[in-house]
C-alpha cells in the first residue's frame, strides 16, 4: 500500500455516491413531478445536495493528488 491508497479509495467511493445520488435525484424528481409529491421533491433536492458534494470531493481529490506527485526531470 502507498500514501496514496486512501485518495485512490476516497475518489471511487466519491465517484459511486456521484452516479448513485445523481441517478436517484433525477428518478425521484421525475417521480416527483409525475405524482406531484412534494416528500419526494425533497428527497430529490437532498440526493442533488450529496451529489454536488461528491463531485466538489472528487475535485478536490484530484488536485490533492496533482499537488503531490513529484516533479519530473526535464532531462
């Protein structure tokens, strides 16, 4: 295991709760105005809300990871 082992584990499940949440705000928004229940518009605005973090972690991660690799040699 090396250093980077946890970002590589934080960016995959970052990037499932991303495709995850995201799929499921826009079922249950669909849902929601299909059946106009408004229980599910918030269930909906809540999946978009861990979507949204999820993607700013997976920003985050990449610049972590960019700012820690070691310069390359010109020559």
């Amino acid at each position: 295991m090396t250093a980077r082992s946890p970002l590589r584990l934080r960016a995959i499940l970052s990037g499932i709760a991303l495709l995850g949440t995201a799929a499921a705000a826009v079922l249950f928004a669909l849902t929601a105005q299909r059946e106009g229940d408004g229980g599910l518009w918030a269930v909906a605005a809540v999946c978009a809300a861990i979507a949204v973090i999820a993607a700013i972690d997976l920003v985050v991660i990449a610049r972590r990871r960019t700012r820690t690799r070691e310069p390359r040699d010109p020559q």
